[in-house]
C-alpha cells in the first residue's frame, strides 16, 4: 500500500487545477500558462469591473506572486517576514488563521534585490512556504500549526530564498537564490509528507552532484559528455559559480519531467571566469522522481550581463510548420525568446522579443554549424572584450533583462503569448573581486535607462507567437511591467503596472478596456476565482523587486540596487510603499 499516497497527493493538486473556480498553484497550472477557463468577466463588460474589498497585508516592501483559493479559503503571502494568512471567502477575507515565521533579520541584507517572496504552494492538506532564510514549511491548510519544516540553505553563505516551490507528486520542488554572494546553486527535492529531502540537482560541478548523465543527457541533441561543467570553469570556480534557481518550475505528467531554468555565475565580472560556465544561464528538463536531468540547453553561455536564465518555461502544444509539437516557450533576461521542443530541447524558434536588443544579433539556427544556438555576441556590447574597469554603454537589454521574474501568460484561445517586459538598457563597468563567504561577489557598476531611440517608457506588455517568433501587437508603458500575466477565456488580459493600475486588455488586439489604481506599485500576479457563482479577480499591491528597490528600501545613490534606483528614480512621483490585496467583480 505504500505507493498510494504520492498518487493521491498528486491527484488531488491535479484535480484543483483543472478547476478554473480555484487557483490552486502560483503559474496557474503545471504547465506555467496562467490561463484561466473562466470568462463571466469578459471583453464586453470588464469595463465594469469594481473594486470588492481589499485586505492590508501588514508588511510593506515588493509584493510578488499571488494569492492561492482553495474551496472557501484564500491564503495570502507577504515579503519579508513571510507572514501566511489564511481568508475566509464568505466573509469578504475575515482571518481564519496567521502564520507569523520568527526570521533572523540579518537575512535582508544578503537579499540582492528586495525581501520579495513569489508565494505559497498547496498539496495534501497543506500550505508550503519556502522563507527568505531558506526554511521550508509545511503548514495545516486548517489551522495554519507548522507539520514540518526543514532548511535548504544557510543566509551565512548567502543563500537566500525568494521563490515558490512546485509541488508534484509526494514531492515539493525548492530552488534557492544568492548568486550575487558566490553561492553554488541547486534544485532540492523533498519528501512532502515528512520533509526529507529526497534528491539534490546543482547547477554546476562533477557530474554526479549535478545528476547528469555524460552519455545520456544531451544538448542540442548530442551528449553533453564527461564533467561538462567543470571543462568550462577555471580551476575550482564551480564551486562559487552561482547558477541559482530563483525562478518558477513547471511540469509535464506525459514526460514525468520538470523545467526550469538556472541563472546568473558569479562573478558578474566575467574576466575573471573564462570559459562557457556551464550550467549556468541553462534550460533543464529533468525526472521528477530521481532528479536526473534529460536534456539540457546554454542560452548565454559565459554570461557578460548577468542575463539570469531563470524565468518560467511554459508547456504548450502547437503546430511549428505544419507539425504538432510539444513545445516548451521561455522569454529570457537576454532578450530572446525561445521556442524548443520540450521532448528532447530540440530548439526550434529564438528571436528578439524587444526591439532594442543589441547584445547579440542572432542566435545561430545553422545546425551543421561550429556555434549552432550560440547568440552571435556584438564586440562593442561585449563587457568581456571591452574589458575590467571599461565602461561598456549602450547595452540592451540591462541587467534586469527584456524580461525578469514576472511571468507571461498563454491563451490557447488565440495561441499568442502575453508577456510583461523591461524596454531598459544600461551601461556595464565590470572590476576585479574577490570571494567571501556571505559577502557581495558582483563585481560590476551598472547605470540604467530606458531603451533610446524608441517612446521614452521603460516597458512594453506585449503579444508574442511563439511559432513564428514575432510580436503580434504592443502596449507602450512609462515604466517596466513588474507584473504577472493572466489570461482567460472572456478573451481578456490582465496585468498591473509600477504604478499601481491593474488593466484589462482586448487578447486579439491589446486595445485598453479597463483600469483601476490601486494604493501601490503592483508586482504581484494577477489570478482569478469564482465565489458563490461569480467571479473574482485579486492582485497584491506593494512597490518593490529589483525595479522598485529604491522605494521599497529607502535607496537614494542612482548606481545602488544594482543600477536600478537611478534608473527608476521617478517612480517615486507616482506610488509610495504599500501592502494590499485588491479583489474585484462585476456589480450585481
């Protein structure tokens, strides 16, 4: 009988994502598309839209990810120190319960770039929240008393957690965060019953640590051969390599596999790492249940930029020229978005997804080529070539990338992607640095602008085909868009702005229909729900993330955040710090 159970578990979170009157996991389903199949709020009457009620979370800083419903119960998170409340729904959100986590607050400093938290997950019964300082919980979905908990990290080192966690199986999926300290990152799997942790993945290192397999896992098709990772660092550079796992994962049952993606290496010097430093900046498709990775894909190999590789990799199945595809789509920090085949990474599609991108001009699709799925790197936006104490300028996307951690949305109804991105570039000044454990290992000065030459914002929110690598329409906005996507079957999309508006767009043409200002910035994600019959849609408000780090901790020196307060100093004229849920509906 010991096999029933991760069965059920999986079941049972199986079964609440398919029903479109619950939001039962952060990416809206295993597969990250953050489609809703409800459509009561339309394109014809979302202009009515109206404030419901609101809930004070009580914390100030930047609100990421989104409240989970689960039946009658909404649970919602905050940053730093990730206090969990769990809402009673038929009591326009009366507090059934609070978990208040006591933190050591020497963690904030060690966050790169704000106390941000991408929310809480639900399996069997329970609500798992992974904290800043890296322990992970499991709490009674009832009564909110701690079943387990078990640490993934040490702050000391600087590791650090910001993410959610996946929860598949009789497993729950932890990443970590800390590749501005030198951290060597992983992707943790923990028994969900008991907390014990079950396999562990590092993003760089011998191949056994790394659970790849040097004949059988491949790369563009071909094995990726005996210590992969090591041949690509100098000396024992791995070992402080970054490669953290900070972003979303998502899951395919048919293929019993899970993506994600690894980030940055440290340094962001990169003179001081030659080589590809695998595997960072990589796309991994692993078995869930041992962990051994099934292929795996280098998007900017010896990053320059610190193009992180970690945002969300959506499961879709589409035609590509005239054949059915499994494809697996991610829109990365370095401007490209990529369509690959998600059987075996076979990549099928990567182009420009801003038009300011200049870092690279193409990605090479030739196949019998030496530098096949390589981005053809630019000389002049290269901070490698450029060199140590050289001020290289211009370079588009910045650091923060076309776009960062918000997540994009797909709508099989019109089979385009909707995607919140960063229209910011930068110039890039790498120094000489070197490591201690827990201390900052950057290493770089940066300076942030909106992209020249083009509408004078910092964002677009636009519409993208993935099949065809072509954007099918653009909203210009005055900053970047922080916030997560959501789509639905009323033919509508929603996503929030730094300002604080949450908007309603037509899903065919972008055409505005909707916009309400709520108190702060939103970065959060957008989701949706039923109630009694009739549908909701919330989001968190609360400026922050590494676009509002100034405002959200107070910064006031323009290269601070990593170049991002100067780059977002007017913010300040247009929201202050807050922490709020908005819920909405139509009016009866």
């Amino acid at each position: 009988m010991v096999g029933v159970t991760p069965a059920m578990a999986n079941d049972e979170v199986q079964k609440l994502i398919q029903d479109p009157n619950q939001w039962a996991i952060q990416t809206g389903d295993y597969a990250n598309t953050r489609h809703s199949k409800l459509d009561q709020i339309n394109a014809s009457n979302v202009g009515k839209l109206q404030a419901a009620w609101t809930f004070s979370t009580g914390v100030l800083r930047g609100h990421e990810g989104s409240p989970l419903v689960i039946g009658d119960v909404m649970y919602v998170h905050t940053p730093f120190p990730n206090i969990v409340y769990a809402l009673d729904l038929n009591e326009e959100g009366k507090i059934l319960w609070k978990y208040e986590p006591k933190q050591d607050p020497n963690v904030i400093p060690v966050m790169c770039c704000d106390t941000v938290n991408r929310g809480v997950a639900y399996s069997d019964g329970k609500i798992f929240l992974h904290q800043a300082d890296t322990t992970l919980v499991a709490l009674d979905a009832k009564t909110g008393k701690v079943v387990w908990s078990a640490v993934n990290g040490d702050p000391k080192k600087g590791e650090t957690n910001t993410a959610t966690v996946l929860p598949v199986k009789d497993k729950i999926i932890v990443g970590i965060s800390g590749g501005e300290y030198g951290v060597r990152c992983h992707v943790t799997a923990y028994d969900a019953k008991t907390g014990k942790q079950v396999w562990r993945a590092y993003s760089t290192g011998p191949d056994n640590e790394m659970l790849v397999d040097p004949e059988k896992t491949t790369s563009l098709g071909k094995p990726i051969g005996k210590d992969s990772s090591l041949k690509t660092w100098q000396g024992d550079q791995w070992k402080t390599g970054g490669g953290c796992t900070w972003g979303w994962f998502s899951y395919d049952p048919q293929q019993n596999a899970m993506f994600y993606g690894t980030g940055n290496p440290s340094t962001w010097n990169p003179t001081q790492r030659p080589g590809d430093n695998k595997w960072s900046m990589t796309i991994f498709s692993r078995d869930i249940d041992t962990g051994m990775a099934k292929w795996a894909y280098q998007m900017t190999p010896h990053d320059e930029w610190d193009y992180d590789g970690v945002n969300e990799m959506i499961l879709v199945d589409q035609e590509f020229k005239g054949q059915p595809r499994k494809m697996l789509v991610h829109f990365d920090r370095n401007g490209f978005g990529y369509t690959l085949d998600r059987t075996n990474g076979e990549l099928l599609v990567a182009e420009k997804f801003d038009p300011a991108v200049n870092w690279a001009s193409k990605v090479d699709m030739d196949k019998n080529s030496p530098t096949y799925g390589r981005p053809m790197v630019q000389a002049q936006y290269s901070t490698a070539q450029q060199g140590e104490d050289v001020n290289t300028k211009g370079v588009c996307p910045a650091a923060l990338g076309s776009k960062d951690q918000q997540p994009a949305s797909f709508s099989p109804k019109t089979g385009l992607f909707y995607v919140p991105t960063n229209h910011v570039c930068m110039d890039y000044e790498p120094f000489k640095v070197s490591y201690t454990p827990g201390q900052p290992y950057v290493g770089a000065t940066l300076a942030m602008y909106p992209a020249p030459n083009s509408h004078g914002g910092m964002g677009n929110f636009i519409a993208w085909d993935a099949r065809e690598g072509k954007i099918a329409w653009s909203n210009k906005e005055p900053f970047s868009v922080w916030s997560g996507a959501l789509s639905t079957a009323g033919d509508i999309v929603f996503y929030g702005t730094l300002e604080g508006y949450l908007k309603a767009v037509d899903a065919k043409t972008g055409k505005e229909l909707y916009k309400f200002k709520t108190p702060s910035g939103i970065i959060g994600n957008v989701m949706t729900y039923t109630h009694k019959g009739k549908q909701y849609v919330a989001v968190l408000s609360g400026v922050g993330g590494w676009a509002g780090i100034g405002l959200a901790a107070g910064l006031t020196d323009p290269s601070a955040g990593l170049g991002a307060v100067g780059g977002y100093s007017a913010l300040s004229s247009y929201t202050a710090l807050g922490g709020q849920l908005t819920v909405f509906t139509l009016p009866n």
